[in-house]
DNA sequence: ATACCAACGTTGGCTTGGCCAACATAACAC
DNA sequence: GTGTTATGTTGGCCAAGCCAACGTTGGTAT
C-alpha cells in the first residue's frame, strides 16, 4: 500500500514513445474510458468523413430499428438526453434526413420519420463504422472479439437497469 | 444487408425503462463507450466526493510512481495534453499536493514534486476509486475480470505504440 | 369543471476529457 | 551565430453527457 516510490529519475531521459504507467494498467475503469477514447477517436473520424457525428448515426440506427417515434422515445432508446435530441434531429433534418410530423393524437409530440435519403445515409455510415470496428478490434481474434463484446454487454446489462 | 426495417410502432407504448437497441448492442465501439461512460460516472462520483476530477488522481498517481517530473515528462506518461497539465498542476498546487521546482540543469522545466499531503491524497483517492471498481465489475466473475482486463490491455497496447 | 400533476419539445447552460495553435524562453545542433 | 527543437503557458475548440427551466398539452383526481 503506502509504498514510498521514490525512484531515482534519470534527468535527460530520452523516452522514445510513451511509457505507461503500471498503477493504470491494471485498472479496469481506466483501460474502459482509455480504449473508449480509442474507439472514440476511430468512430468521429470514419463518421467525421461523412459530416455525422456520434448522435447522427446514434438518432439514424434507432429510428430505422424502431421506426418512427417520439423525440421523447428516441431519447430513451438511444441513450441521448431530450434536448441533445432536439439539436441532432436540426441538424438531421436540415439534410433531409429526417422528417418532424406533429402526432395527430396528441399535439405535444411529434413523430419523426426516417426519410428514404436518411436511410441511404444510415448504410453508409453504417459501413464506415464497420471498418472502423475492424480497426478497433485488428488485435483481437474472433473468439477474443466475442468474448470482450460478451463481457462489455454483461457490465451494461447490469448498469443499465439497476431494477432496484 | 439492406434490409428494411419497417417495424409496425404501437403509438401508446408505455416502455417501461430503456429498452436498448439491437444494432448497437453487438456494436464494440458502442459498448466500449457506453461502458466507459458508465466507469466514468462511477469515477467522477467516486473521486468528486473528494473535490478531485480524473486528471488530478491520473497526475498524482504518475507523479507517485516516476518520482519527481517535468510537466512534459508528466504528460507523456499520463497521456495528458501539456496544456491541460498546466491547468491540473495549478489545481493541485492550489491545495498543496504538489510543489512546482525549477530545474536547475534546465531553465525551461519545472521539476514537480508530489508531497506528503499529496501522497495522502493518492490513497484516499486510490481507495475511492477501488470501491468504484467494485461497482463497476460487480456482474463479473474474477475470471471474467481478468478476462476483460487482459482483452482491453490488448486493445490498448495495440493502439498506443503504432510502431510503423 | 377545476385543479393538479406529468409528459413533451425546446432553449440555454455547464462539466470532463481530449485536442490544437501560438508564443516566449531556453537548450541544443550545426 | 543561425536555426531548430523542447518547454511551459495561454486561449480556444469540439463531442458527449448532463441539468434546470419554461410554455404547452394530456391525463387524473376531486
């Protein structure tokens, strides 16, 4: 525990890349948010390619696997907050991707409808975000592959819906 | 592929919590971010309640373990961006857990130390953040931690040193 | 019916983490 | 000495994730 780690440093070191700490490596919470990043970085760049963002493709997967919905159903599906909603179906619907439709049985909602350009849009940037996951996992062989999918989806099973 | 996803939508559905996509939960990017977001809330929580961010304990716990650092030094090894040490060094100066030095072979550097105050705080903060470990991992099996741990460390070593 | 409460879309703002560009100073290489 | 590189620092940007508030509308209880 209180180990006193006074190591001796070496001034003018000439590190070549960047040595990782040990304490981190370990730490699970760590490796999550760190790889994340990396996999964060490779999805806004193959989505980025295509002027979309994470919210884009998020907002577009869910209306096509649902159909249309509710702003407020979209939010609870796709894990985006009410108002993130508003601004990413602007911008969505700015490019036709997209199209607001006031419910006609009850006249707060209004139901959101994938247009047929939004669905083309959705498969490509479905095919960049496939490549980009073969990036990600390049190391990995495909039982390690479903392994770690396994083990990710387990963890957000169990954080998604606490029950009690 | 192409599939059309024209899913007849019962208006009036009353879900009752989250019912999470299909797509995505086979998506490794989507479940590295959505768990890692999850790790994040645990830790910001965990390290908030002792009025410290995650840049503080990632600076404090590489400064525990290389010793005394240049600030550039300190970001190569925490992977944080020398501008954003800047920031974090101030903070914890602020509060007296680190002391900033003048390299005396190098009057561009500062030489950081971590102090004893400092060094207390790490474990305090160590230990928060092994509860929210606990938390985090709480669905999984020792076997499957280490599991997890190994996969992740894979994908984090394969994406840190390119090597070409 | 009236009053109350809950849900909806929307606006605006905030925080973390992760970047990048620029700049003055200082060290180093030639 | 000239030019290049490293350092600390300032200031700014973006994406994701939140939260509070407000006006409107629906549903519920009285």
């Amino acid at each position: 525990m209180g180990t006193t780690n006074e190591i001796a440093y070496s001034h003018r070191m000439e590190h070549p890349s960047a040595p990782t700490p040990g304490r981190l490596r370990t730490t699970p919470s760590w490796l999550l948010t760190q790889t994340a990043a990396h996999a964060g970085r490779l999805v806004t760049t193959a989505l980025g390619a295509h002027h979309a963002r994470g919210y884009h493709y998020r907002l577009l997967a869910t209306l096509a696997e649902t159909g249309p919905a509710s702003q407020a159903d979209l939010g609870r599906h796709s894990g985006i907050d009410r108002s993130d909603i508003v601004a990413t179906l602007n911008d969505l619907a700015d490019r036709h991707l997209v199209r607001r439709e006031p419910d006609p049985t009850d006249r707060r909602r209004n139901i959101v409808h994938i247009t047929p350009t939004g669905r083309r849009e959705l498969t490509t940037l479905q095919h960049a975000l496939d490549t980009a996951q073969d990036t990600l996992l390049a190391p990995l062989d495909p039982t390690d592959r479903r392994e770690l999918v396994r083990l990710l989806d387990l963890l957000l099973t169990h954080h998604n819906e606490p029950k009690g």
